[in-house]
C-alpha cells in the first residue's frame, strides 16, 4: 500500500505527487519483557532473582491519551512487534518529507 501526497515544489510551485511506501497492519508503541515476584511470601522468587516467574510480554503505548500497558501471550507479542515495525519505518519516512520541507520553508529564501 502506498501513501499518496501532493505538495507543491518550492521554486517552480509545480504540483509534485509523492508516494510513500506502508506495510500494514500498523502500531505505535512498544513491547517488552518482564519477569515478576508473586505475592506468596515463601515462595524462592522472592530470594532468587533467577526463580521469578515469567518472561511476560508487554505492550506499551497510548490509548484514548493514557499510557497504557497490556499483557501479551508470546505470539501477540511477536505479532505486535511485526506491527511496530511497519509503524516506525513510516514514521521514518514521514520525518524525512518533514525535514525536505523545513530546508524549502518560506524563511530560507531570504
């Protein structure tokens, strides 16, 4: 899938069409690993940082403008990852139209 922009060229105002590249499906975000004591307080992964339990997976990101964190089985993790992924690599791009834009910004023709 391509994202399709139209914008005009600074120095001749010539409509120019840019398309940018997207793999889909898309996530902001990030995941990470955890491992964690229980609450019995016997238990070895309360001594033993090697006996805690886990590895979990975790999510992070924004819903509705709060900092959110789910918990992942090991395949959601790798599939959230794969989305991840394909987000940042637009954001890449997108910075890179950004950055082509400020150099031709109306204050550098001064």
């Amino acid at each position: 899938m391509y994202l399709y922009i139209r914008m005009k060229t600074p120095k001749t105002q010539k409509i120019k069409n840019l398309a940018l590249p997207v793999k889909l499906p898309l996530l902001p975000g990030s995941v990470s690993t955890a491992r964690s004591t229980c609450g019995k307080p016997q238990c070895p992964c309360h001594q033993y940082p090697a006996k805690r339990h886990g590895v979990y997976y975790r999510w992070t990101g924004f819903l509705d403008g709060k900092r959110t964190t789910k918990t992942l089985s090991q395949t959601e993790a790798r599939e959230c990852q794969a989305r991840i992924n394909n987000y940042r690599e637009l954001q890449k791009n997108v910075d890179g139209l950004i950055r082509q834009a400020l150099k031709s910004a109306p204050w550098t023709h001064r």
